[in-house]
C-alpha cells in the first residue's frame, strides 16, 4: 500500500456502476442451535432418515430440520421499477 491509504492507485472499474444503488438488507439465516448426532451403524441412520423423511448420504454433513429447500442466486437479479 501506498501512504497507507489504498491498494491500488486508482478507483476500481465497478465504483461509478455502483453509484445510487439501492440499499440491500440480507436476512440472518444461519440456524438458532447446531446438534452433532452420533450414530453407531448405517442402519441407525437410515432409521433417523426416516423419522424426519429426509435423505442422509454417506456424503451429508448438515441438515436443516424441517427440510430448507437450497436457495440458489444464480440467473436471480435485482430490478427497480419505476
């Protein structure tokens, strides 16, 4: 950095895009609580997979009870009407 005031010398390209842009609130969606569950067998997690009718991989790590459909911001964008 130079005089300790900025990484580059001049403005980045996207600075003068971003003029007037509406504010953006991003809602808290990280969960309330976190349980690690232990299971000894495959069978116990099947059994648990069952109960609250989801389906738990080899490969899962994290649920959400109920179910939370993945949301997914690709193709989304932003649009002020008029």
């Amino acid at each position: 950095m130079r005089n300790g005031s900025k990484l580059f010398d001049e403005d980045p390209w996207w600075k003068d895009e971003w003029q007037d842009m509406p504010e953006y609130f991003h809602e808290d969606t990280r969960p309330i609580q976190k349980i690690v569950v232990n299971f000894a067998t495959r069978e116990d997690v099947e059994r648990f997979a069952k109960v609250i009718d989801q389906n738990i991989s080899k490969q899962t790590d994290t649920i959400w009870y109920p179910r939370k459909p993945k949301w997914v911001s690709l193709g989304k964008a932003y649009i002020d009407e008029p």
